[in-house]
C-alpha cells in the first residue's frame, strides 16, 4: 500500500475488494483486515484520488464499501475518520472537478455515496459529525457535473439526502435556507424511484413540524407537486399524498392553496384507486373543512388513513 505506482494499488484494491464480498468475509476476512493498517491506508487512498489518480481509489472505495455493507465494522471506520475522509473527498469533487468532469469520476462518487448513506443510516451519531451544509451544496455541485453522462448518480445522491435529513432537522433547515427544494424537485423526473426519493425527502422535512411545512409552503412546491398527481404510478402518487397529508396536517394554509389550485380535481382521479383511495379520501375530507374549523381535530381524524 505504499507502493508509489499506481498500477500496483489499483490491482491490488481489486483482489481486495473480491475477497471483501467472499460469502464467508463478514466473519472470516473483515475481522483480518480491521486489525490491520488496511483501513487506514483504504481512506488515505480514497481521499487523495482526486490527486494520486483515481483507479486505485475507485477500487478501495469499493473495498470500503463491502466493508460497511457487512454490518460489523461501522464503529471501527467510525473511529478511523470515515465520515470526514468521504465527505471531505465529495467537497473536492464539487470544488475541484471541472464541469465537463473527466470520464470514471462517477465510479469513485457512486461507492463514496453509498459508504456515507449506510454509515448515516444505521449510526445514529453520524448525523452530528456531519453536520455541515457545504455537503448538500456538494451533492448538488456533483449532480449538476455528472447527471447528464451519468442518470444513476442522481439516485445515490438521493439516498444520502434521504438518509441526512431522515431523523435530524440540521440537514432539514439546510435544505430549506439554501433555497435547494427547487433543484431537489427537478430530480424528479430522472426515474420511478428519483421520484420517490425527492418526494420521501420533502416527507422528511415536512415531518418536522409547522416551520417546516411552512416554509416548504412558501417555497414553490404546491404548483410543482400538482403534476405528480395526474402520474398513473400509485408508488409515486401514494408517496406525494403523504407529503400533502403532512403540509395540511401542519400547515392548514397549504390545503387552502392547494385547493385554489385546483389540486382537489386531481385527487379525485384517484378515487378508484384500490391502494390509493382511503389516502385519497382522507385528505379530500381534509381540504373540505369549513374555513373555522378546528385545523388539529380536522386533520387529527385523518392520521389512520396514513397509518
């Protein structure tokens, strides 16, 4: 590993990261490695690749990568200062990388996102060692420089987004204050499941409460959201009805504009629905309520529907 040619540790991270996803790894090989200098050397690797030339970070990344996906090593990595290795490494991709970014760029970010998103989802001190807004500006930079070569990026990149803003508001209230709901919405037509991610991340923030719905309110999603609903998906649909459901259940007014904007019309196309039509109902009888009513008994009597 302190071979100065490149070639070397390429091949070398390559045998590695066979051996890491080997059926007996987690309690045979894993272990070995983690009471080795390994690690170590994998995130110094992984977090010069901009510099030392990316073909033996991409394959320690990996390395890495298997490593996290065994489930029994996070504390150790944790130890070891992955978190700010990896993130520290996507803010030089956003900073450093020009905007025609060089080919095999995504096979370095693509293993670095997905070592961050299961790190941040299964511990759950990972959100406070991360909490600096620069990452989603980084995650925004990476995706503006690789989405259009590269149309799976944009899912990795939102996994690690839902995952950040999952349980913390931090990542929450950046979002917002960074003004990044416009551009996280302009995901959404990427794939199936790009939609399901932006709009379980909007879920995310509107889960934290009033000021939250509110200024996701003020923010233009409503208008963006009306679209969404006239999507024959029932994943996709069912997912935007939460997100309705918490902006009502929060923030009355929104119900308010969206019937202003005919939104109740396209609610009712999915009356028939199987799997849609008790969401759909529920927040039909929401946006209904007479302009007095009591907002939290209102919106309280729908919760089961989104149970």
């Amino acid at each position: 590993l302190q071979s100065p040619h490149e070639a070397v540790l390429e091949g070398l991270g390559y045998v590695l990261s066979q051996l890491l996803q080997a059926k007996e790894a987690p309690a045979e090989i894993i272990p070995l490695v983690l009471d080795s200098v390994l690690p170590q050397h994998m995130l110094r690797l992984v977090r010069s690749g901009l510099k030392a030339g990316t073909g033996a970070a991409v394959e320690f990344a990996w390395c890495l990568h298997y490593i996290v996906c065994s489930h029994t090593a996070n504390a150790a990595l944790l130890s070891l200062g992955a978190l700010p290795a990896l993130s520290s490494l996507l803010l030089d991709v956003a900073s450093e990388v020009p905007q025609d970014a060089p080919e095999g760029l995504e096979l370095l970010v693509c293993p670095v996102l997905r070592c961050l998103s299961n790190l941040v989802a299964e511990e759950t001190s990972c959100e406070v060692q991360l909490q600096d807004e620069r990452l989603l500006v980084a995650l925004f930079l990476i995706l503006q420089r690789l989405l259009q070569q590269h149309p799976f990026i944009a899912q990795e990149c939102l996994w690690l987004l839902n995952n950040l803003t999952a349980d913390q508001p931090f990542f929450c209230s950046a979002l917002l204050s960074l003004d990044l709901v416009p551009a996280l919405l302009q995901l959404m037509p990427c794939s199936q499941m790009a939609s399901v991610l932006v709009l379980t991340v909007l879920c995310n923030i509107a889960e934290k409460g009033p000021a939250y719905c509110q200024q996701l309110h003020q923010q233009p999603a409503l208008p963006l959201l009306l679209p969404t609903l006239t999507l024959p998906d029932p994943e996709v649909v069912g997912q935007c009805l939460e997100l309705l459901h918490l902006l009502f259940l929060h923030w009355p007014e929104a119900a308010a504009d969206f019937v202003r904007q005919g939104g109740h019309r396209a609610l009712e196309q999915h009356r028939s629905t199987p799997e849609l039509q008790e969401r759909v109902q529920a927040l039909l009888d929401m946006v209904r309520q007479p302009p007095g009513a009591a907002a939290f008994s209102a919106c309280h009597a729908t919760l089961s529907a989104f149970s």
